[in-house]
C-alpha cells in the first residue's frame, strides 16, 4: 500500500477525490473501453480491457512508479473481466522488467498482476520468461521501442500460457514475449493488457501495428 493511501483513505486512487471504492464515480465513467486488438505475431489472441489515457494512465502510473497497491487490485479487476472465461491455460506468465527498473522500485508491477489474475482463475502463476537485455524501454529511441525487449523462456512451459502487462502500443513486447515461450514448446499463447494506446497509423516495422479502430 503507498503512504497516500495510508495518509487518505477513501480517495479515489487516480484523481484523489472522496469515494467508498478505489475508484470515484467520475474516473470509473472516464475509462474507455478498447477496441478490438488484432493479434502480433506469434499469438492466438490479445485481449485490452481499456484504452490507455486518463484514469487508466494514471491508474497504471500509480502502480508502475509510486507502489500504490490498491491501484493492482483494480487493474486485476480489468484484466480479469475481459480474459475470455473459457481460456484454459496451464499458467499465467508476465512480461518481467528491465534490472535497471527493479533495482530502482523493488518490484514488478507485471508480476502483481499476473499473480492477482492466477488467483482469480485458479492457475498457476509462474516467472517463464526472462529479459536479456535490460535497459528501460520507456526512454529508448524510436526504432528499439519497435523492436522490443529482447526475452528469452526457460523451464517447462505449457502448452497454453497467457502473458499479462500493462500496456500495449505496438504490440512488439507481447510479439516477443510469444516468440521466446513458442520456441521452449508452448502451442497456444494469450496476451492480456490492462490498457492499450491508440495509434493514428501504422507502427513503422511493426508487423502487426495496433491502431485505432475506426467507428
């Protein structure tokens, strides 16, 4: 739990103001559901429960940089309702974070999630997957945030596997995520992301670019 929500509870955990649940009346009407998200390379399916702006950005910052716990709880709550029930896998993975990032905040956002979404649906929720390079991507250029984290699987993987993350833009790290899982034997592979960004074209190298849908 962060200090905030020690220092003030009863506040909505994206905007702050009073509220009975973690969320306010106004933050819950403000996040927008996302369209449907074609699949990268390399998986069955990837399921975006909201679009990545507003309270959904905040509510993803909250967690990611300032270790605000009821924030995981709520975001579980996203990825849990729009995961398909009838998704039989044999565990439920995450993409892991960069060495520099959890040596600076002391824990993995996308494990929380993960491991909250493993406990709603009965499976098992198991570290498969592990980075081999470790820069952050948030500050990398252009053209390596398209080419995405290098990742590689280790251990037995089942044949089924979902991976879950936060945040989908150009789909490269779930692309790869696959790719890693796929080459140790997994057959079927579903992503699952708390929010994705809208873009207005097409992602430049990505093969499957994740765009807005139009209405």
């Amino acid at each position: 739990m962060g200090v905030a929500e020690w220092l003030f509870p009863g506040r909505c955990v994206a905007c702050g103001a009073g509220t009975e649940g973690g969320l306010c009346a106004g933050c819950r009407l403000g996040l927008r559901v996302a369209p449907p998200m074609p699949p990268p390379p390399g998986l069955d399916a990837v399921h975006a429960a909201v679009v990545y702006d507003g309270a959904a950005r905040e509510l993803v910052a909250r967690l990611k940089y300032r270790n605000a716990r009821t924030a995981a709880g709520l975001l579980v709550d996203l990825v849990d309702g729009v995961l398909p029930p009838e998704v039989d896998a044999g565990a439920v993975t995450w993409v892991p974070a960069s060495r520099e990032r959890h040596r600076g905040f002391g824990f993995e956002h996308a494990e929380l999630l993960a491991r909250g979404l493993a406990r709603r649906r009965g499976v098992a929720a198991r570290r498969l997957l592990r980075r081999v390079d470790n820069g952050a991507q948030t500050r990398r250029a252009r053209a390596d945030r398209l080419r995405g984290p290098a990742l590689v699987a280790g251990g037995v993987v089942p044949r089924c596997v979902i991976i879950v993350d936060d945040v989908a833009t150009t789909g490269a790290t779930l692309r790869n995520a696959a790719g890693a899982l796929r080459l140790q034997g997994c057959e079927r592979v579903i992503g699952v992301v708390v929010a994705r960004t809208l873009l207005k074209g097409p992602a430049v190298g990505s093969e499957s670019p994740l765009r807005e849908t139009p209405p």
